[in-house]
C-alpha cells in the first residue's frame, strides 16, 4: 500500500473518521504530502501525522491515527518512539496538538505522552470547542522515555 492510500485508510477508518471529519463518508487526506516537510509515520495499526508548522524554530503539529486494536500502554509506547524520531531526527523545537474536547481518549493520550494543555477557547473547523496542547524540546528531554529509540521511519 503506498503512502497516499495508507493515510486515507487510516483517516476513513470506523473510529477515527468521526473525529477527524464527522459527517463524512470519505475524506481524501491526500494533500498532506502536498509540503515535503510533512511527517507521517506508520505502524500496523495506525499512522501519526505532524504538519509542519510556522514557529520560532522547528516545528510540527501531531495527529495520531490510531486504529482499536492500538490501544492503552501499546498506544503510548508507539507514540512515544514516534514523538522521539521527530525530536531527534527531524530536530524539532517543539510539537503542538490541537484536540477536540470531546475526544478525551486523545486528550489523555496528549497528557500521558507530556503535552501541556496551552488553553480553551478555540473551535475547530467544524465548530466543536477544542484545547490547544504543546510540549518543547526541553520538556521532551526531561521525560523519563525520552532517551528511548526512536521510530524507524522505513517502517510502511
């Protein structure tokens, strides 16, 4: 499967599409490869995403794609391997997440992997109340899994 066709799996999945695009039968996420400095990162059961965002420094916003069968510490492990290659081989200064309030799964992901909540307030495209998330380098570094390996990125 090429990686055009592994993200639209994931982002049409039953459990994920609701949250990323509720209302849709089908949404082509295609256009994520349209910036080269996009990531996406892929494990058997799920792909993250980090879009490429215009900061002070190297910066991405995180999207984890998770299917049901990628849950709870195995979920966490994977991501933590996944955050690692971003904050290491693609440098990043800082990841950022943006999370509907209503997908508290994520939200206690996010808190678990050591993204701090930055503030309530903004609505998604949609129109649902979301919470903005961060985690810098240093607050990467300080984490006890940080020094853990990384993802291996030639992993379809």
């Amino acid at each position: 499967m090429n990686k055009q066709a592994r993200l639209n799996y994931w982002v049409n999945h039953p459990g994920i599409i609701e949250y990323m695009a509720p209302g849709y039968i089908f949404f082509d996420a295609s256009g994520f490869f349209r910036d080269s400095e996009n990531i996406m990162l892929t494990h058997p059961q799920g792909v993250m995403l980090f879009f490429r965002e215009r900061w002070n420094g190297p910066a991405w916003r995180g999207h984890y794609l998770f299917g049901d069968r990628l849950r709870g510490r195995r979920a966490k492990n994977v991501a933590e391997r996944m955050l690692n290659t971003v904050f290491t081989r693609h440098e990043a200064a800082a990841i950022f997440g943006t999370i509907w309030v209503g997908n508290r799964p994520a939200r206690l992901m996010t808190r678990a992997l050591g993204f701090e909540p930055t503030g309530h307030g903004s609505v998604d495209y949609y129109g649902r109340p979301t919470v903005d998330y961060f985690l810098s380098r240093g607050m990467w570094r300080s984490l006890p899994w940080s020094t853990r390996e990384c993802w291996n990125e030639g992993v379809q």
